[in-house]
C-alpha cells in the first residue's frame, strides 16, 4: 500500500483525538474500520504508531516522525490547492458558481433564484451535513459559496479565513405527528415534551448541545434522540415513533405539524460563506442578496412560520 495524503490526515486525527473512539466519530467512519485503516498504515510504515491504553492512543517514536512530517506535508498541500484554485478561478470562463449546503430547502431556493439572477452561470452544488466540511471545500477551493448555519450566535466554522453573512435568524419548531394531542396548539412548551423520543439531522456544531441544555433548563433529558436524514426523520414523526425539531421555514408536510416552542428557546441562524480571495464583491452580493430572497420565499411556504411571525407581531423576513 503506497502512502497517501488521506492516511496523514488519519493520523494526525487519531493524534489529536487521543482516542480511536473520539477519531472514527471525527471521521465519520466505525472504529473497526478506523482500526483496521490504521494496521493497513503501519503495516506500509513499518512499525506502530500509537500505544493504545484504558486512557486512549499515544505516539510511539515513529508515530511521532510521522506526525512532524505530516505537520509539514499537509499545510502545504492545502496551500498549493487554495493557490491553485485561486488562479483557476481567476480564469474560469463562463462563469460556475459552485454552491454547497447543508440540509433544508434553502439551496434548492438559491439555485432556483440563481438560474433567473445569473442566467449565463453554471451552477452545480453539493450537499453535506457537515458545516466544517463545507467550510474545508471552501477554503481549498473546490466550492464557492456553502449555505450552513449555526445555533444562535455561535461562530461559523474557519471565521477567521473565510467570509461569513447572516441571511436570516429563525426559531427552531417541533415537528409532531398530526394526531399528537399539542398538534392542534399555537405553540408548545418544551417541557410537555419530555417523555418524547427525538429526531433530527446531524450536524457538528453545538446544536445538540444547546438543545440538550435547553431541556436541562426545562427540567429532563432527552430520552432518545434519532439523528438521521430529512427523510427518516419526517417518516418518524409521521408514524409516531418520535417528535422532530425543524427550522422554521420547514415546508408543510402531510401527516406532521410544525409547531414554535413557547419562548424560543433555541434559534438557527442562517449563513453564507465564501473565500474572499477567490470571489469578486460584486459576485458575493449577488448570491447573497439571492440567499436572503430564497429564505424569505420559503419562510412564506411555511404557514405555521407565518402564522407565528404574525401573531409576534414580528415583519416577514427580508
């Protein structure tokens, strides 16, 4: 087997992980298949890298060369990318626009706006749960603009390179079974929901942490949260199996009331991001004024979002 820049990466995970476990959730992958990855890499090594012990993994000799050139190889292998991108868009004729997003309705909306706004580009886009990835394909190049979001006023992922604009801040609703006894109600406490089990999409912001503080405040822990896809989640809630939290702007749904949490307890803020060396001002105002269009278009979809943002005396968003 003949070493690879992904391998690095492994590495230096698992290294600053402490932990296999820890490193294969990092990853995304089963720690079987993450420790069977690792043999294969030492095995093409020669020796091996970590000591695993009760407490986690730490670097032998060799792991710790291998980390020291990985600290070296791998930033300038994201340099010649993030430089190579640059000057190939600086080039690219006719223009592309590569939108990336995570989960909702809000990148459909964009591409639909986008076709009318800027009817000679390109545009093709890429779907992802995860905010830090979209936010890596933006710094490397390999995306120009990423819908994400964050849970209230949290930062977004790699601010400190990347541009960041808020589209729109939301509440965070319930999603419930049309037969569910608060169904029928303007609004719900979250408290009257603590025998429920819970759905919702993954994400590695700080969401679940502020959900589960949230209902710590209220008095109970979640009992069972299922962390799936859209459609799964929807299909549990509409057979009863659980209760959902949605964003606002979620579209009507047979089988499935949305419902605002009484006080609003958690709220997502909808963002877009970009590199500033790899897209024009005036490109970047475009999609973003074409990004707050779209959310207004879905928010007005939704009728229980209208129906709320009515009855809070609150202006549709912009």
């Amino acid at each position: 087997m003949e070493l690879e820049l992904r391998h690095l990466r492994t590495i230096r995970t698992i290294a600053e992980a402490g932990s296999l476990t820890r490193a294969a959730t990092l990853l995304g992958l089963a720690q079987p298949a993450l420790s069977a990855q690792l043999r294969r890499i030492e095995r093409a090594l020669g020796g091996p890298l970590f000591e695993r012990g009760r407490h986690g993994v730490r670097a032998t000799a060799l792991g710790e060369l291998v980390l020291e050139r990985a600290r070296i190889v791998l930033p300038a292998v994201s340099g010649l990318q993030q430089e190579a991108a640059r000057f190939a868009r600086a080039r690219r004729e006719p223009e592309r626009l590569r939108l990336g997003g995570t989960h909702g309705p809000l990148l459909g909306a964009l591409v639909d706006r986008l076709a009318e706004a800027v009817p000679g580009a390109t545009v093709t886009t890429r779907a992802s749960w995860s905010e830090r990835e979209l936010a890596g394909l933006l710094a490397e190049g390999r995306l120009d603009f990423a819908l994400a979001g964050t849970c209230g006023s949290a930062a977004p992922p790699d601010a400190t390179q990347l541009v960041w604009r808020e589209i729109a801040v939301d509440p965070v609703f319930v999603m419930l079974p049309g037969g569910h006894p608060l169904a029928a109600a303007d609004e719900v406490e979250l408290a009257a929901l603590a025998g429920e089990d819970w759905a919702c999409v993954p994400g590695d912001g700080c969401f679940a942490d502020c959900f589960t503080a949230a209902c710590a405040r209220t008095g109970f822990a979640p009992r069972r949260m299922y962390e799936t896809d859209t459609a799964s989640c929807v299909h549990l809630v509409q057979v009863g199996r659980a209760v959902g939290l949605c964003r606002a702007t979620f579209p009507t749904t047979p089988g499935i009331a949305t419902r605002p949490l009484a006080g609003t307890p958690l709220v997502w803020r909808h963002v877009l991001g970009w590199h500033p060396a790899t897209q024009a001002p005036d490109t970047a105002a475009t999609v973003l004024a074409e990004a707050r269009s779209a959310h207004a278009g879905t928010a007005a979809r939704s009728d229980s979002y209208a129906h709320w943002l009515a009855g809070n005396d609150q202006p549709p968003p912009p």
